[in-house]
C-alpha cells in the first residue's frame, strides 16, 4: 500500500498516535477499524515514521500558511510539486491541510512529536525544514513570519544557532548563497577545515540515509538538489582559494 493509502485509510493515524495521528482521525473518523485491525505498526516502524514525516509537512505547511496570514496559489501548487500526491488523493489531502489550518492550536506539539520520532537522524528534520521552505518562497520570496516561524522549528528540531543560519542560507540565497554560510563555516577557516565541514554535510545530507529512513521519494529528490547545493558551494570556495 502506499503512503497516501495508508494515511488516508486512517491507518497510520493509529498507529502513530499523539498529535499527528489525532489529526489523521479527525479527517478519517469512519476508518477506526481498519486502524485497529493494522496495529502492528509502531511509531519505530519505517512505514509508521513515513506516514509521521509526510503528514508532519502537510501539517507544519498548513501552519506556516497562518504565519503571515495569506495563503497564496503560489504556495499552495508548491505544496502538490513537493508531494507528487495522485489525482485522486487530492481532496483527501486537502483535507487533511484545511483541518490543520483550522485548528486553534499552535504548531509546536507536532513539531515536538516529530523532533521526537526522528532524534537519531537530523538529517530527516532537516529535510524536514528544506521543504517547507521550498513551499514558502514559491511566491519569490519568504516572509519574516515564516522565516521566524521555521526558526522555532529547527530550535524544537535541537538545531543550535549556527546550524540554523546554515540551513537558512543554503534555502533563501538561491545562486546568490554565500558558500561559506551554505557549509556553516567562516572565511578564516583552513582548507582542511572546511574540507571536513564539507565532508559531514555530504554525508549527513546523502539521499541514500532518507531511503534507509523509508522517506517519500519527493524528499529524496530534494535531498539530491540539497547535496548539489552544498557540492557546488564547496566548489566555489576552493576556486576562490586557488585550488580547483
């Protein structure tokens, strides 16, 4: 079955409770029986973290979208190009964001229940992070209330300070991006240094550790582009330096 069947059969919303599965429950009410005939689904499961991740971002994007008060078309045909979700499905999906919009409460329990259920990868948070940005600055430009509004994010997600200026710069400067800040390093820094900050985050951000995770192909593909972005900033620094 794939991921959308699973969220949408309701599924997933019992096997991963909290928050997140409260809310697959409130759009799929009629399908508690089936959640209880598939219980041998865990939250450690990687077809039950899946389900969390995709329905974290349909979550987290419907939030972000109250960030700045408007929700533009922009932003929302960003939404279907980051998940590729079939004809069908589409209703189903949207209801899922309309129920999140309209809820009252704040984003942060999902936030945590996610930061949670993917402590040992970062990585997957960071993801995470890249598309919702990517949904953000569809209409050419990302807000102050959504840029603060992912910064509480990554601060829930344990990004510290400096990983957060990075994960910012490497999504908002376009071709523009600062090399340096793509690679969270600084211009005094050694060429062995910053070769070695370019080897973590190379590894750190290789697409094969979100298919290890079960992750929707959709972020795989962002996870390309991302390494891609940090291949060529670390290009651009070692041809400033005379090295290429």
């Amino acid at each position: 079955m794939s991921v959308w069947g699973k969220i949408l059969g309701g599924v997933g919303g019992f096997a991963i409770g909290g928050p997140l599965g409260a809310i697959i429950g409130a759009v799929a009410g009629h399908a508690v029986d089936k959640m209880r005939a598939d219980t041998q689904e865990t939250e450690g499961n990687d077809g039950t973290r899946q389900i969390a991740f995709t329905i974290g971002v349909i979550v987290l994007g419907a939030k972000m979208a109250k960030a700045d008060g408007v929700v533009t078309r922009s932003e929302v045909d960003a939404f279907k190009r980051v998940f590729r979700i079939p004809p069908n499905e589409m209703t189903n999906v949207g209801r899922i964001f309309n129920q999140a919009r309209r809820d009252a409460g704040g984003f942060e329990p999902y936030a945590k229940q996610l930061s949670r259920m993917f402590h040992d990868n970062p990585a997957v948070l960071e993801e995470l992070l890249d598309g919702l940005f990517h949904i953000a600055s569809a209409d050419g430009q990302v807000s102050q209330e959504e840029v603060e509004y992912l910064e509480q994010l990554s601060v829930i997600f344990g990004f510290d300070p400096a990983q957060w200026d990075r994960i910012r710069a490497a999504n908002m400067g376009g071709g523009k991006s600062d090399p340096y800040g793509v690679l969270g390093v600084t211009r005094d820094q050694s060429d062995a240094e910053i070769q070695a900050a370019h080897r973590k985050l190379a590894i750190e951000n290789h697409p094969d550790k979100l298919v290890a995770q079960g992750m929707p192909q959709e972020f795989v593909d962002m996870a390309n582009d991302k390494l891609a972005v940090i291949n060529a900033a670390y290009d651009e620094i070692r041809k400033s330096r005379g090295q290429a």
